[in-house]
C-alpha cells in the first residue's frame, strides 16, 4: 500500500521507524517530547505503552455483554417493534430480523478476519484505513464519532421522558424529562471513567434482566395467543411486499446496532485474535433470532390480523399493554422500570464506545493528543469520557431550552432528539459497515491473501452491495424515519450532518497526507498493530 501498511511492505520499510511510516528523525533518538524509538526487533508505540488501553480487562462473556446492551432488546420490542408495525404496516417483521441477521453475518465474515489482523480501539476507522488508506479512515473516524454520539444523545431524550413519566406515575412528582436526562447523563460519565471490566458487569445485570423479561413475554404471548393461534404468518415471503418494505428494513437494522462494537474493545480484550470474532458472531446470531421470536411473539399476541391495527392504535404501548393483560399490572409496571434500565445500559454502551474513538483518534493525532490518553487509575479514556459527557449536556440543555410544552407530555424536542440523533446515527453506522466491507476486500486483496480469503472477499462484496442498498432506502426514507412531512428539509439536512463529518475527516486527512505525513501514515495503527506488525516480521526474519 502506498501509506505502508500491509506487513508484507513492513519488512522493507526501514527498521521499527519505517514500519509506522515514520521518516528518520520523526521520532528517531530522542524526539522533540522526549520518547525514543526502542532498538530494532523492540515493540513501536510512538505514543509508548503508558498510553495504552488495559489488556485483559474483558473476557468473552463480558465482552458479549457490553456489546448486546447496546442494542437494547427492551428497547427494540417495546419501540422499534411497535412503531415499525404501525408506521410501515409491514407484517413480516419477524422475517426481515432473520434476512438482516444474514447480511450481517455476510458482514461480520470480513469484519471479524479484520479483527484477527488489527487490534485498535479506532475499530471502524482502523479497519477502513489499512484498506483504503489514511485519508479514507480520517473521514471514516469523524464519521464514527458523530454517529454513535447521535446514537447516545438521542437515547438521553427518550430516557429523560420515561423516567420523568414514572415519577409522576408512583411518586407523583412532576419534573421535566430534561432533569432525569442530565442525572443520566452525569452518572453516565462517572461510570464511564471507571474501569471497563467493572462497567461490564454493570450493563451485564442490566441487559440480563432485560433478556429475561422479554422472554418472560414471549412464553405468555405463545401460551396464550389471539384467536388465530399460533400462526406463522409472519414467516411467509408473501408478507414482504409493499411500499414499506425498504423503510421497514431501515427501521430493522437500526435494532443491530451495538453489535460492532466488539473490536472496539480489542485492547481490552484478552485473546482478542479468538475473543472478538467469537463475540460478533454470537451477537449477530443472538440478535437476529431473539428479535425474530420477539416480533413473531407480538404477532401471535395480538393476531396476525390485527397487529398492524393494534401498533397503530398503541404505538410504544402496545408491548405494555399485551403484557398486562396476560401477566398482570405488577409485572407490567416492572417492565416500565426495567426499560429505563435498559436504555440506561444502552446509553452506558455507546459512551464507552465513542470515548474509546476519541482516544483511539487523540493517540493518532485526528484529535488533540489530550484524547489519546488513559487514567492511571482505571485505564479508562477520561479525555474521551468527559468530551462525551460535555457534548450530551450541551444536547440535552439545547432541547430542553426550546421545550415548551407541559409536563409529562411528548414534546416535540424530546420526540425530535430521540428519533433524530438514533437515525442519524444509525445511518451513520450503515454507511461505516458498508466502506469497512470494501476495505476488507483492498486490505487482502493487497497483501496478496485474495485465494486464501475468497469467501471472505465475496461475503463483504454481498454484505457492501446490500449494506448500501439498505443505506440509499434510508436517505430516501428519512423524511418518514423521523417523522417529519416528504417537503421537510430535515429529509436531507439531517443525513447531511453525516456527510458533513464525512467531508470534514477527509479534508483534515488530505491535509495530514500532505503536511504532516508521518502523523497520516499512523492513522489506523494503534498501539496493538504495532505489536502485531512487529511480531510479523519477526516471524519472517527468523
């Protein structure tokens, strides 16, 4: 590759500076901050191991549980699920989850093989920037972190409304969804400055009870269905036809989410090589199945018949109320706290997740190196933590002073944050996994591996082409994702902020290739790729 970094161009370009692309001088002896470059054969971490994640940290259960409370699976059947009934009227739900699962898989067979080869928590951008070059990954990288922070700060108006709703509900105490938004958002941040492991365990209890509740559902919905039974309907190819079916495959693939984040935490992660692919597999699995049955459990409840009916007369309570009709008021009334919890994990998840980015893009120069370090204490990204927390309080603070609405209602702001910031962001994602499928295909393709990975070339080429089919729908779509009127400029100046990040990390790449080109060659290699680079051509020279 022109940027030097397949290992195959590593042996030759000139010792452990020349691998990270670093001229003689940029950082050889002692540079201008003092770091020297360790004798050849020696591990090259400009930054220096200090400045590393903690290895380690997580294992396979609790790097499956970071990753799956992402995805919110309370969340998804009591909202995504409902709304996407209603909204597109579209009653084979459960058979898109289970086409979507296997597109994703097609996604994940490039995507896991690129986390075998490349440990950094930059992740997306990582993967895109040792296929298709620094400048590609820089855009790749503004693009991540706008995208998942639309995915948090959205979370933050929707959990601010319910948690104000159950106090006035049980406590009758009236405050502003605003108020219980920035207490979440602060206990967030202090959660997110501790160390991962213990962060692992919290979104572990949370997302397992959220599991549990939904299966609880689902086994009361199939022992006591509506009058057409058990049907499987809702499997036939024949429900699948209509002018909803592409919105509602926006609005499906949207409840994946979380899913990549697993190399993220490759630094963290003992036996990454074998952890991470592991864990991606499973959720994907994990995800498409369990959503499938849930939305299939929802059909069996209400009917085949009248489950369009119900979602449009219900909406977000159409989970609820089938669940007190069967399993009582109490239960349900768990079920309300319990999805707060759960948007709470949910939330805790995307905050790690961007604050590891932002570190990854400190200790590459993409952000002000201040990101690129960990605390000595927990080895967690506090620079990338606390730039979490300031953006969702400028959010929160910036909607809530343009809500004017009464207590207890669903004010515009709130309805606006929550499905303008998960869209965004969700579009975001897409359009990430789809360009990380076509660099799978140039990394292996350039370091001569195309014969040996020829299913894993031809899964991301099927997973790219749908991934931006699935993409183009949504930009066609948005309008009706966020609800607005198909005259509303929000159909394009909202996917527009994605391009704008798109356009603004490419601009600074371009200007780092140019002006700073040891700082463009490291973009994508993190601490961990060097190792891996280094043990590489150890490999070869002995």
């Amino acid at each position: 590759m022109a940027t030097g970094r397949s290992s195959t161009s590593a042996s030759s370009a000139g010792g452990a500076g020349g691998r990270a692309g670093l001229p003689t001088g940029a950082h050889g002896g002692t540079g201008s901050r003092g770091r020297s470059v360790p004798p050849q054969g020696g591990i090259n971490t400009y930054k220096g191991e200090e400045r590393a994640l903690r290895a380690g940290r997580l294992g396979t259960a609790g790097l499956l549980l970071s990753v799956l409370a992402a995805t919110g699976p309370l969340l998804v059947v009591a909202g995504v699920m409902p709304t996407t009934y209603g909204v597109m009227g579209v009653v084979g739900q459960p058979l898109l989850f289970l086409i979507l699962g296997v597109v994703l898989a097609l996604f994940s067979f490039g995507y896991a093989e690129m986390s075998r080869h490349v440990h950094n928590a930059g992740a997306f951008y990582a993967y895109i920037s040792r296929g298709l070059g620094g400048t590609v990954g820089a855009g790749a990288s503004a693009v991540a972190l706008v995208a998942y922070s639309a995915l948090q700060a959205g979370l933050f108006g929707i959990l601010g409304f319910e948690v104000s709703g159950l106090l006035d509900k049980y406590l009758d105490v009236t405050v502003g969804w605003w108020i219980p938004a920035l207490v979440a958002v602060a206990l967030v941040g202090a959660l997110g400055l501790l160390k991962i492991d213990l962060n692992a365990r919290v979104l572990g209890v949370l997302l397992l009870v959220e599991v549990a509740l939904v299966v609880v559902f689902d086994v009361a919905a199939i022992a006591d269905p509506a009058k057409e039974g058990l049907s499987l309907h809702a499997f036939n190819p024949d429900t699948l036809t209509g002018a909803g079916v592409a919105t509602s495959l926006c609005f499906c693939i949207a409840a994946f989410t979380g899913f990549e984040q697993a190399p993220v935490y490759a630094e963290e992660t003992s036996r990454p090589q074998v952890v991470v692919a592991r864990v991606m597999f499973f959720a994907v699995g994990f995800v498409a199945v369990f959503f499938a049955l849930s939305s299939w459990a929802l059909t069996v409840a209400a009917g085949p018949s009248g489950i369009v009916p119900a979602a449009q007369e219900q909406s977000a309570g159409l989970l609820f109320g089938l669940t007190e009709s069967r399993l009582g008021s109490t239960f349900t009334d768990v079920m309300h706290v319990l999805f707060v919890t759960g948007m709470f994990a949910a939330v805790l998840s995307f905050h790690n997740v961007v604050a590891r980015y932002a570190f990854a893009m400190g200790r590459e120069g993409l952000l002000p190196a201040a990101f690129g370090r960990t605390n000595s204490a927990s080895g967690a990204p506090g620079t990338g933590s606390l730039l979490q927390t300031v953006v969702s309080v400028v959010i929160v603070i910036g909607f809530a002073l343009t809500d004017d609405g009464p207590h207890g209602d669903p004010t515009a702001p709130v309805l606006h944050l929550f499905t303008w910031g998960g869209n965004v962001g969700a579009l975001g994602v897409l359009l990430l996994m789809a360009t990380a499928s076509l660099a799978v295909i140039v990394f292996f393709v350039r370091r001569g591996a195309a014969r040996v990975q020829i299913w894993r070339i031809i899964a991301s080429a099927v997973a790219a082409v749908a991934l931006l089919v699935i993409a183009g729908y949504t930009v066609k779509d948005f309008d009706v994702l966020v609800g607005a009127g198909p005259d509303s400029t929000l159909g394009w100046v909202l996917p527009g902020i994605i391009v704008a990040a798109a356009v603004v990390g490419l601009a600074y790449g371009a200007y780092l290739k140019s002006a700073r080109p040891a700082a463009h060659a490291r973009i994508g290699l993190g601490n961990e790729a060097f190792q891996l680079e280094k043990a590489a051509d150890s490999g070869r020279g002995a």
